[in-house]
C-alpha cells in the first residue's frame, strides 16, 4: 500500500496559498509569474472547488458556499453566457466552470444564450463535423465535449438533442482504435506519430458517455489502444507531469476495462505499475520549480488521475479520507 497523505497535504496546501482573501476567491497559481495574475479567476475559483471535493473537504458552511457560488457566477458574461479567460476556450471555461457551480447544486446565473444556436435543425452534427479531429483534437475535444456537459448541466440540453449528440458520436468511433474519429487517425500527425493527443480527445467524449449511463461503442478497441500507447513508452512522458495527461489515459484504460474483459488482467498490472511510478515521480518532484505543481488547474488534474487509480486499483493507495472523482457526480474537468 503506498501512503499519499503527504501529496494529499500538499494539494490542500495549493488551495490555501490560492486564496486571495476575497470570500469565493481564488487565484489560478500559487506564484507570481509572467501572465500569472493574482486576483481571482475563473480556474483558480473552479479548481479550488474541484479539489477540495476531490480531497473530501469541500465547504460546509452556508456562508462560505454561497460565496464560493457568487464569484464563480461572477464571471460570467450576461449576453452571451460565457464563462472566458485566455488560456482557454470560452467553451471550455464555461463547461469547467459550470460543473463547478454543480458542486454546489448552484446553477450559472445566466442562461447559455451563445449555445442556444445548437438547437436548431441540423446545427449540433455540423458543429461536430468541423472541429480539427485530425489537426488539433484534443483541443477540439474541449468544445466537442463542453457544449454537451454546460448544457446539461445548466438545464439547456433536451432528451432529444442529447440522443442526436450522442447518436452522432457513436457512428464516428473508431472500431479499430475506439478512438474518435474514424477517418482522421492515420498518421503523421502536425504534431508527430503519436497518438495521444486522440487519446486525451477520447477522453473528454468518454467522460459524457459515462455520466450518461451511455457504453462505449469499441471499449476492447480503446484498451487495446491505450496498453499500446503505455507500451511504445515514447508517445508521451505519461507520468512525468503535472497535468491532465495522466487522467487521459488512466480513465481510459479503467473505464473501458470497466466494459469488456478484454485484456483484463494485463490492465490491471499496468494501472498498478503506472500507479507506484506516478506517486514517485508526484513525490520526488520539485514543487517550487515545476510549473505544473504551481498551477491550481493543472494540480486538479493530477489528483483526478490518483482518485481514479485508487479505485481502478484498489487497496493500493491510501490517503486519509477516499478521494472523489469530480467526474463520478457530472461530466467535465
């Protein structure tokens, strides 16, 4: 059994150095830096909240929630409904922030008037059919996967438009990969040969499916894919990083396991094995000098991929309270 108490310490420790001293108000970085404002903003107010439930010590009191609650919907912008801020998509600012919000059974305070447009005939399939699926897909990912968590979870998403998304989805998987999308996985890549970034795309429909109850329409496939990219060693320095790489793959192995037999007993070995070697490489680091350790965001997704080992692999890692998956209550990280 391998303790995390003290990186379990460590994540708390972010939040409160992210404090801004504004009730609700958090700062994306626990540092100053170029770009690295100090005043609240919208990562810092979302992760700050997404850590503490991952941590088990989300906010009680009443106060403090409703706090929390009014420098998040802060951020919004009233004509368009978008969350922004510029490291993001505003698609994606406003899906993160948005689950948020849900965290604390809180809406957004506007409605998602710059969505709406998805309603129509039509709209959705070619919404989804020009993202950059072969060029830039995991940044697409963020849109492709954002407008369906913000509507959902803002109350803007019917049962039909969610089976069209959905339906749309399904016949562009890949059969051979269980990646999406079919047609637009042959190599090379603009950004080489590896195949990661359609995995970490991957990852954000998968995500939706699994908060929809909805299986996987390849899940053999996708095991294959993500053992394969685990075994080559060189498509990307998983478990070097302080990042949402990590969470990529770690919940695509494990909730495609979760669907088939396939390879089963393989995964299992390599999500442990992964697992001892991404908690060394976590405690080894150097948190004052990476850059990863001193970004609030990039810190939740770390600990979003050790609260899904703990359960892919359990008894394995201990930590003082069962770490909570943000994604086991509503879609988007």
């Amino acid at each position: 059994m391998i303790d995390l108490s003290a990186l379990v310490a460590r994540f708390e420790g972010a939040v409160r150095a992210c404090a801004t001293g504004t009730p609700g108000g958090y700062r994306r970085w626990t540092r100053p830096g170029p770009g690295r404002g100090l005043e609240p903003n919208p990562y810092g107010c979302a992760d700050a909240a997404n850590l503490l439930y991952t941590l088990a010590c989300f906010p009680a009191d009443a106060g403090e929630r409703a706090a929390a609650v009014a420098e998040l919907q802060s951020f919004q912008d009233p004509l368009s409904g978008f969350f922004r801020e510029s490291t993001h998509h505003e698609i994606h600012v406003t899906a993160h922030c948005v689950a948020a919000l849900e965290l604390f059974e809180a809406p957004p305070a506007h409605a998602l008037k710059g969505l709406a447009p998805l309603d129509e005939p039509g709209a959705l399939e070619a919404f989804l059919d020009g993202l950059a699926w072969r060029d830039d897909p995991w940044l697409a990912s963020h849109r492709g996967a954002g407008i369906y968590a913000a509507r959902l979870l803002a109350g803007e998403a019917s049962s039909a438009w969610q089976d069209r998304y959905f339906a749309w989805l399904d016949a562009v998987c890949d059969p051979a990969t269980g990646l999406w999308r079919r047609g637009e996985l042959d190599p090379p890549y603009r950004w080489g040969a590896s195949r990661f970034p359609h995995l970490a795309g991957t990852f954000h429909y998968l995500f939706n499916y699994e908060h929809a109850r909805r299986p996987h329409p390849h899940p053999a496939a996708l095991v294959d894919t993500c053992l394969a990219i685990f075994a080559a060693g060189n498509e990307w320095p998983l478990g070097r990083t302080v990042s949402f790489a990590e969470v990529d793959w770690v919940y695509g192995l494990a909730r495609a396991m979760r669907q088939t037999e396939h390879r089963r007993g393989e995964g299992e070995r390599v999500l442990r094995t992964f697992a001892a070697g991404y908690v060394d490489f976590l405690t080894q680091l150097d948190w004052d000098a990476d850059e990863g350790g001193s970004d609030l965001h990039r810190l939740f997704g770390a600990a979003c991929a050790l609260a899904e080992l703990q359960q892919a692999v359990p008894g394995l890692l201990r930590t003082p309270k069962p770490l909570r998956l943000v994604l086991d209550r509503r879609p988007f990280i």
